[in-house]
C-alpha cells in the first residue's frame, strides 16, 4: 500500500505556518526583548530572512523529488546514504524535540487556568495532548491535516485581533533608544530566535502525501513565511509598543501581558487560549511529519522493515507510535530545555545539509533532476547561507556543540553496525566526481529512481508511444552527416530490424524527401515511408551532435525521429506525430536533449515529457 495525497495546498501552508507560530511567537520576543530592546522587530525580521536560502533549497529538492522523509531522501541520493542517513535521524530527533517542547508548552500555559498546578499534572496534561495527537495521526494523514487547518485557522484569527486592539494603543516611546545596543546584539538576538522559524520546512517530511507537490509545495512554504513574517513583525511591534520595558523583560507571556493592558484579563485569557493553541498545532505537526523520516529510512533497509508497513488509513503506524513514545519519554525523563538546544543545532546542520544537497544535485547534471521550482541566485544564496548557518552554528554554545557530536557519532555508529543496510544507492555526489574525473563509478542506479520518481510525481501513465520509444532503436552520430549519407545509415538499421532490403528502404527515404522535406521545424526532422505489409511500425531516434545536413536547410538537424510503419498504422502513425510534437515544444526539450549523458537520458528525454497521455494510443 502507497502513502496517499491527502494535502492539498491549505494543509501545506498550515503545517508549515502552525510549526512556525508557537512559542517563538508567545514566549520568545520577551527574552529577546531583554537582551536587545526595541531592536528585538529587527532580530526576528533578520532571523525570518535568514531562513530563505534553505526554504528555497528545499521547494526546489521537492519538487523534483516529491518523497517521505524529505531531507532524508534528498540528502541520500544528493550526498550518499551515510549523510542521508544522519540527516534521517537528526530530522526525526530535531521534530521530535520541537514536539516534546510544545506538548510541554500546553501543560505550562495550563497553569493561567489553575495556577495551583503541580509539575506532574503538566506534565499529565501534556502527555494526554500526545495520546490524542497519537490518535488523530493514526486516524489517517487527512484528518490529521484538517485539524491543523482549523488550529492555524483559528491561532492566525487570534493573532490578527490582537494586532488589530493593539495598534491604536502603541507608545511611540517606547521604541526610543532603537539602535543604541548597535548591530551586533541585533545580530545574536536574531540567532536566538533564528529556531522560531525552524518549523517552516516540517513540510519536506510528508512530501509524497502532498497533492500536486510541484504547485503546493512551493506556494504553500511561500505563502506560510510571508504570513508568519507579518504576523511576527506586527505582533512584537503591538507587544513593546504597549508594554513597559520592565513589565515585557520579566514576564513569560509576553501577549497576553500586552493584550491585558488594552482588554484587561478577558484579553490575556483569550492570547493565552491562543498561545495554547499554537503549541497543540507544533505538536500535532511535529508528530504527522517526524513519524515519516523512520519511514523513509525502514524503505532503504536502514531501519527494520516494519517501520515501513501502513495501517488500513494509509499511515505508517509503527514510526507514529515510536515517535510519540519518544515524546512521551522526554516530557517525563528528561530535561526538555537542554534537548530542544541540542534540535536547534541539529536543525541548523539540517540546513546546512539542504543548501549543500542543492548544489550536489545541480552540479550532478542528472538528467532526470527536473525540479519544477528552481531555487533563485543560485549557487550565491547557497553558499551565503551555508556560511551563516555555520556561524549560527558555532554560537549555539559548548553543550549543544558537543550533544551534537554525540549524536551524530551515535547515529553513525548504528548506520555501520546495522545487518539490514544491504543496498547503496549511488548519489549525486558520485555523478560530481564522475565529471570531474571523466568516467562512470557505477550504474546509474540514481538516474533510474528519479526517473520513477517522477513518473509518480507526474502521475505518468505509459501508453503505446511510450512503448514504441522503450523499443526504439537509439542512435547517438558524433560526426556532421549528409542527409544521403544518413539515410544509408538508418536504411541499414531497418533492413536489420524488419528483415528488408536495406537498398529498396533507402530507395523510399530518398523519394520521400523528394516529394516533401522531413525537416519539420528548425533542428528537427521526421523522415518516415510507408511499406507494404501489416501492424509495422518502427522508430529510431536519432541524436545528431553536429547535425544532418539536409538540402535547402541552413542549419543542421539534430534531433530526428526515423519511422517506419505500414499502410494500416496511419491513423497511429498521425497521432504519434502529434505526440512528438508536444514534446518538441517543451521550452527546454533541445537543451535536455543536447545535454544528455547517455543513450539511456535520451530515452528519458522522450518518456518523461509533458504530453497529453488521457487516451492510449492505439
């Protein structure tokens, strides 16, 4: 059973929004506020900005590569599966984490309700959240998603009329002093509150179940930073513009504390009602999009097989139930603060990891690496934010440095000593080295995948063309060639296939084009005949790297499709016309056909191409 496309574009945005908004929005602007004043806007602008490389690394990897587990699978077949394997790891723990400190965060908020609320019974309430989030997942990803659609729906509502009761009641004064810390404490703050945007890629996970993943991916991320931006800029500008800089550097909560200055305690109840909101949707996404990266990972042998089994619902229930069996236990038994420094390093590295994938997959010149989105500034933003991320990396302090190592040794040592790991796929990385030392390592294992990948993706149906091109004979002429000379060649290759006389088909090919030219647009011909005999039809495609010269044509063709087909094949042979004319018009059809490494991208060129495919042809 395949997972199914539940997620339509609404659900990608909540997801990505409602992992976003939670305690970076209703606990962190205080304790930023502290440390850079008034400035604290700037911080969380220039932290949201810093988040853009890897979210348009990542609308890139997955649109081209739409799979569970996102960040494992890109980074797998990016960089080889030993990196795709701790970057698998580090996804789940990092979510997990993020997870386990919003169910902690719902149990903390409780106390506004009953403030006589021991430790225990938070950390019961939290615990009961997971159970129910549990459950939901279990129900099916669908449900899971319309409840987070109504949470986010609902939070974002909350925010907005906090914006809107706050805004007439801002202090001007209060933002005297803006730039008198200077850039530098701007800067750090800005790393620490770099994790509030953490939550916008959780979409990568749970990318195959996404409907139209090209579209909804993209525009979904899209649409989430630019709404969280807003709201955050908005909502700390209300929050210092209506607190008392002592009153906002010492409370935990910091809107309702604002909303209680301009509605009283009615105001504070409905942001804290709001903050809990906030955290029950970053739990219910962390558990929906953690569970799949086991998933992805038990696919590969990398994890036993039955993290990979789906329950009735199409859900994989093993992963669901291990992770929140995680999340159980670090609510219970562990320090949860020191774990969510260590899942905001890991995230960092993840983001590092990303924009390095990019460039390996771009720099692989794979054939059917065919992103639908493409990342903008490339491999400029990449690499800035390669550097930024280590930078915020190495500020992250001692304990989380070396946590981090701990980790990543652990996960490693398992990826070394587990029996299951049997197969290796080969990686962009390997197609890098391949260029650059001029020969193949291995077979092309990876080209295959993404060539089904995207299939998938496209939801490409084979039909009768498709076969015939699989069939098809391929020619692949290094040297420039008459026409005469080229159709001697082909006349030969037929007179192979169809047990004909290679003299007689030559003959055909030649008063063919003396009744009417093959060449049909710039670059392209079609030479074809028709021959007696029944259910005949035949291709060779034909790629002419410095070109056919056919007369009264300037420019030399390079790219040919030879037929032969009998005389009751032309209603087949019309509508095969038609089919390659769909695909010779895709903008970059001559690029990828030029481009192409092998015989076997050739084909690919033709099978993966956009084209109506609703009839079979027949």
């Amino acid at each position: 059973m395949k997972l199914q496309k539940q997620i339509g574009l609404a659900g990608v945005f909540c997801i990505a929004a409602g992992a976003m908004i939670s305690s970076g929005l209703f606990v962190l602007p205080a304790i930023a506020f502290a440390k850079v004043g008034p400035a604290v806007i700037l911080s969380y602008m220039l932290a949201g900005f810093l988040v853009i490389p890897t979210m348009f690394a990542k609308a890139e990897l997955l649109t081209a590569m739409p799979k569970a587990g996102g960040d494992y699978f890109y980074i797998s077949r990016s960089m080889g599966v030993a990196n795709g394997f701790l970057g698998g790891v580090s996804n789940w723990f990092s979510l997990s984490c993020k997870s386990a400190f919003a169910l902690v965060g719902i149990g903390a908020f409780a106390s506004l309700i009953y403030p006589q609320i021991t430790e225990m019974q938070m950390d019961i309430i939290s615990a009961l959240f997971c159970v129910i989030f549990t459950v939901v997942n279990l129900k099916g990803v669908e449900l899971a998603a319309k409840y987070q659609i109504w949470l986010v729906s609902f939070l974002i509502a909350v925010c907005v009329i906090y914006i809107m009761w706050g805004l007439p009641e801002v202090r001007i004064d209060h933002y005297r002093g803006f730039f008198d810390g200077g850039f530098l404490p701007i800067l750090s703050t800005a790393g620490l509150v770099f994790v509030s945007f953490g939550g916008l890629t959780k979409v990568a996970s749970i990318a195959e179940e996404v409907k139209d993943p090209t579209r909804n991916i993209p525009l979904g991320m899209i649409l989430a930073w630019g709404v969280v931006m807003t709201l955050y800029a908005l909502a700390i500008f209300v929050t210092v513009g209506v607190l008392a800089p002592a009153t906002l550097s010492a409370t935990l909560m910091p809107l309702s504390a604002g909303a209680e200055v301009f509605e009283g305690k009615a105001g504070a109840a409905v942001l804290a009602f709001g903050a809990i909101l906030a955290f029950v949707s970053t739990a219910n996404a962390g558990i929906m999009t953690a569970s799949r990266a086991p998933l992805a990972m038990s696919r590969d042998k990398l994890l036993p097989p039955f993290f990979s089994k789906l329950n009735g619902n199409g859900v994989p229930y093993w992963p669901i139930l291990f992770t929140s069996a995680a999340m159980l236990a670090m609510i219970f038994a562990f320090d949860i603060e020191k774990l969510v420094k260590v899942a905001s390093a890991i995230m960092i590295a993840l983001f590092i990891l990303a924009n390095a994938a990019l460039i390996f997959m771009r720099e692989s010149h794979l054939a059917n690496y065919r992103p639908v989105f493409r990342a903008p500034l490339y491999p400029y933003l990449q690499i800035v934010g390669i550097i930024l991320y280590a930078a915020l990396l190495a500020s992250m302090g001692a304990f989380a440095l070396k946590a981090t190592g701990l980790f990543f040794g652990a996960s490693l040592l398992w990826y070394l000593i587990y029996p299951y790991r049997t197969e290796v796929k080969k990686s962009a990385l390997i197609h890098v080295v391949e260029r650059v030392i001029g020969r193949q390592i291995k077979t092309n294992t990876l080209s295959r995948e993404l060539k089904n990948v995207l299939r998938e993706r496209d939801s490409i149906m084979e039909d009768r063309f498709d076969i015939i091109v699989k069939e098809s004979l391929i020619m692949d002429i290094e040297d420039e060639m008459s026409a005469h000379d080229f159709f001697k060649n082909i006349s030969a290759r037929f007179a192979g296939l169809l047990a004909r006389d290679a003299g007689e088909l030559y003959g055909q090919f030649i008063e063919r084009e003396k009744i009417s030219a093959t060449v049909i647009k710039k670059g392209l011909a079609i030479p074809h005949i028709i021959i007696d005999g029944e259910k005949i039809f035949t291709m060779i495609l034909v790629r002419a790297k410095k070109g056919v010269i056919f007369p009264d044509n300037s420019e030399p063709v390079k790219t040919l499709f030879a037929i032969v087909a009998s005389g009751d094949e032309r209603n087949f042979y019309l509508r095969a016309l038609m089919a390659i004319a769909e695909i010779v018009q895709e903008k970059d059809f001559e690029e990828k056909w030029c481009a192409a490494a092998s015989k076997a991208d050739l084909e690919d060129v033709i099978l993966l191409a956009s084209r109506k495919r609703e009839e079979v042809l027949i």
